[in-house]
C-alpha cells in the first residue's frame, strides 16, 4: 500500500522504519511544519536523517502531504483536545479523496467520531485506529471480530499512571517522589497531568464507548478522577487485605464511562505492574477475556498502525 | 452468508444457536450419521429438538450436507489423530467447491495443514481455524494482525489440565482426587488421557507452529509430557519458593514445540486459575502480549468461528 505518514514523532518514526519490510511504500510524510512527498516512494532514511539534523522533513508544505497520491492517511500527529484539529481535518480529507485512514491520534476519534463516520459513510475509504487503544494490544480488532458481543469494558489503560501507583505499591513511596522518579526514566512527561489526571485514560474509554454504542461520546461524557491526590498510605492500607490500587478506565453496559483510582486484588488480572495495560472485555456468551501487554511505546504502536493497514490491504484485494 | 454446520455438538449446537442473530442462514446441518439441507435456510430450531429427540438431524445423508449450496462450511466434528478423517476430506470438499471453511476440528490443521494450504492455494475459498486455539481468545487472529512480528508462543493451552493443577496446588490433595472431583463436574471426560497426557495441548502448540512456520510439523514432532504421574508433593515444593506448576505448551522461534509440566511464579501471568487459559506471544518489536480467558466451552469456540465468519464475510464483500 502507499502510505502517507502524518507527525514523525515516536510513533511515525516507527512506521517509517518499518513499513519496507511490511511491503508498503511511503509517498509522502509531514512534520507539523514541513512535508516530504514522492509518488514513486521516499527513501526514509533520508528524511529521517533531515528531521534529525534540520528539524524538518523536506522542503513541501503539509498540504502537500495531504494531497499526494496515497493509498492510507496515518494520522500521527499528537492527541488534541476540544475541536481535534488538525488530526480531524486530516482525516476528512483523506476520507473525503476516498482514501482509507488509520489513526494513532486519539483526537479525532473521541471528540468528533459520529461527524467521522458519517464522513467515512460518503467515502469508499476506511477509518481504522486500533492505535488509539493500548498499543500492539488488539483491542479494537478484537471488538469487531466478535461484533457484537462485548458488552462492558474495563481496564489499565495508561502506563505511566500504572507505573507510579504500582511503584508507590511496592517501595512505599509518595506520589511526588515516584513522580520525578518517573520523569527520570522517562516514563512520564514533564508536565504529567493528561496522563496522571485521567484524562488520557479517558479519552480511550470514550473511544471504546463511541465503538461499543455507536458514537456519541465525547469526553465531556466521562467521570474523571486522577492519581495526583492519593496518598500512600491509602496503598498501604489496601495492602493490609491484599489489595491494590489501579488507575481503572471502565466503560459499562449502558454506556456510563468512569476514570478513576479502584480497589483491585493484588491477585487480580487487573493488577498489572509497571507500564503494562490490562483490557478486561465483559462478553455476551463467553466468559471474561482479558488481553495485556505494553499499551503504548513507538514500536508498539506502529505494530498497531501496520496491523490496520495490514487489514485494509485485505479486504481492498 | 450461507453456512453449512458438520457437527452438532456442543459446538455445533451453539453455532446453531447464534447464527441467525448474526444474519446467517445455516442451509446445512449433518451429524455422523444423519443430515438436513434447505436451500431456502433451515429452521434450526427443528433441526436442534429432533437430534434431542432423535439423535438424529434430518432425512438426508453426510454427503448432501457437504454437497449443498453453502458459502462457508463449518468443521465442528471431533477431532481425530492419524490422518484427521473424515474433517480434512469435509474441509477439501468445501475448498475443491470454492467454498469457504471455518475449523473447530484441530486435526486437520494439525496433522495435514500443508496439504490444505495446497489445496486453499488453488481454491477461491479462504480456511480459517480460530476455534481450534483457545476458545474465544483471538490467538490466530493477533497472529495474523502483527503478521511477521510473534516470533514464539506459550502458554496455558488446556483448561482441564490447568483446573486440575490449579486445585491440586490450592487443596493440597492428589491428582486421583482431583480427577475424580473434575469427572463430577463435568470438567474432566471419562476417559481424560487426551487432555491430561497433553495431546490437546500438543495439538493447539503443532497448529501455532504450522501458522508461525508455514507448515511441515504434525504432532509427531511435539515433545510431549502429561501431567498424570506429577505428586502432590511437587506441588507443595514449589509452593514453597512462590511458585507453582502449570502445563506449559511452546513454540520455540526456531520452531521446536514441547509440552510438559512447568515451575512458573505464583504471581506470573502464566499462572492462571481454574478452567482459564493464556497465551503469550514474544513480539518482534513490542513487549510480550498476553491473551487469556476461557479456551474452551460450546458458546467460546462458537464465537471464535463466528468471528472468522465474519472475517470471510469483509473480505468477501
């Protein structure tokens, strides 16, 4: 497939890197400034090579990527709130020249999916963003593979808020100490508070909600409740009967979407440790389903970028 | 699409069962012995009450059920050893028709999975075989999403196997014991060699490592141990250190499978309880995956092989 790889931050490094040896070819690639685009494929070394000593990938506009002769738009370009522009716009656009879109960005896909879809309605593309969702876990394929019959999801959904309380967990610590621990290993941001005040965690709960009832959520619908405030000591009385603490997104069967620090068993699946991700799936004619795994990282989710674009090259055959 | 149901087991059955409410026509049910075909869609329901009644399905013959006019054609008989008959001629039938086939019968995927991919090769029929690893845990299916990426596999691949050393762990008592307990259940089979000498889990790792190694290994070339002869004691030694023993099932990068008995941490993912299994993938390019839940049960393998169902059904579209 020709790709057009928009934002080459962690994630679109990634899919450059590796979408060769996929058998995919790069027509076009853009920062938030500047855009690289040849129809008969770019060497992405060269341009990876550019963003590194010149800060920008070629010498075109990002328009330009827009409008180059690809097959799938990848949507990389960081997670906005609000309006989610640019990513919404990007994807329009692709959707609107009938071109599919495969989205890392969680932007545009929990604030506006319902304009999306109706977009994607129009357009002999497709929109998939199995990326947006706990890395090279296969959360959203997993839900339309058994359409249907997921009724409730739950789970540890952001890996540097499972870190630090997993952390406090075990060393005893205060929030603030693993924090800047945290911040050293680069684990978290420097400003950390999309990932520790829940709102991360939540703008994947709505996405999944948008999926499971057919859009209509945006995070305006979500009950958030960070880590920031949770003293240690309120791990260590958890500990005294076996329990734990996790930051859990959870999105029930009728739709309500709740963030929030929870009460776990530390035997539970749930209580997963370090940056790992837990998705429990509440099936309609099977027990439990529980998949884990790293939920974010470059490579990880450029896994789930070029799973997408895998499927689309599929079923377009 | 038009389903042909082999089979009415369990599986069968809840195949039966749910089919409709996911827009299919089942056209074709067979039992061994008895069949019922209509063209115009069969009323399942009739079908279902005179096998209780009859232990039969219908007037007509195996033969007409394989020879009707179905898109997909569903292998839900048991599954033998040897040369895996009569699922793989049902499976060649349907491909050498250009007919779809969806696997619930490990047999033929075990022990002539080449064959078939030859046989697939030049048919314009698609065979798929989720139900035959793990129930409703999408292992085939994440195989096939990170395509190229899993490079080993292992996991807990057998629920009898494991809810017997699950409970022999937690009550102290010995494999006799505990046999008769999941006999009472119905967890067990009367005769349970296939699942505790480790066959079915050998059958589950040969399937993993014709997918991930594009065909040649039957069960033949499993390493296999049971858990038959483990004591009591063993389990208590590891007890001791945190850990416990599960029946571990591997598909090594270089392709080598064994099963046998393993030491694995209490606190390891590996180390789930009861009827429960797991799956890991070592990933190319991300962190470990885990995949887990129930592997087996009627309503679990029927959701799997509606969802490559409905995989044929995109593709096909």
């Amino acid at each position: 497939m020709k790709l057009a790889v928009l934002g080459v931050g962690v994630v679109g490094k990634a899919v450059l890197e590796r979408a060769d040896a996929k058998g995919h070819e790069i027509v076009a690639v853009s920062d938030s400034s500047s855009a690289a685009v040849d129809s008969d494929g770019l060497d992405t070394e060269k341009v990876l090579s550019r963003k590194s000593y010149r800060d920008r990938v070629g010498n075109a506009d990002v328009e330009d990527a827009l409008a180059a002769d690809y097959d799938v738009l990848i949507e990389a370009t960081p997670t906005t709130l609000g309006d989610a522009e640019p990513g919404f716009t990007n994807v329009r656009t692709a959707l609107e020249r009938d071109r599919h879109a495969v989205l890392a960005n969680k932007g545009p896909v929990a604030q506006r999916y319902s304009e999306l879809r109706d977009i994607e309605d129009e357009s002999a593309g497709t929109m998939l963003f199995e990326a947006t969702v706990g890395g090279a876990i296969p959360v959203l394929s997993t839900i339309a593979d058994h359409a249907g019959e997921v009724s409730a999801v739950r789970g540890v959904l952001n890996g540097t808020a499972n870190f630090i309380l997993s952390r406090m967990s075990t060393e005893g610590l205060d929030y603030e100490h693993i924090l800047a621990e945290a911040q050293d290993l680069g684990v978290a941001e420097d400003d950390p508070s999309f990932d520790v005040q829940g709102t991360d965690t939540a703008m994947k709960c709505v996405i999944l909600a948008n999926v499971l009832h057919d859009g209509g959520y945006t995070l305006a619908d979500a009950k958030v409740e960070g880590i920031e405030d949770l003293p240690g000591s309120a791990l260590e009385v958890a500990s005294l009967d076996g329990n734990t603490i996790r930051l859990l997104g959870e999105v029930s069967a009728d739709g309500t979407i709740r963030v929030g620090p929870r009460l776990v068993s530390e035997n539970s699946s749930l209580a997963v440790s370090g940056t790992d991700n837990i998705v429990q799936f509440e099936m309609e004619y099977s027990e439990m389903l529980n998949l884990s795994g790293q939920g974010a990282g470059g490579h990880e989710t450029a896994s789930a970028i070029l799973s997408d674009v895998g499927r689309l090259e599929r079923t377009t055959l």
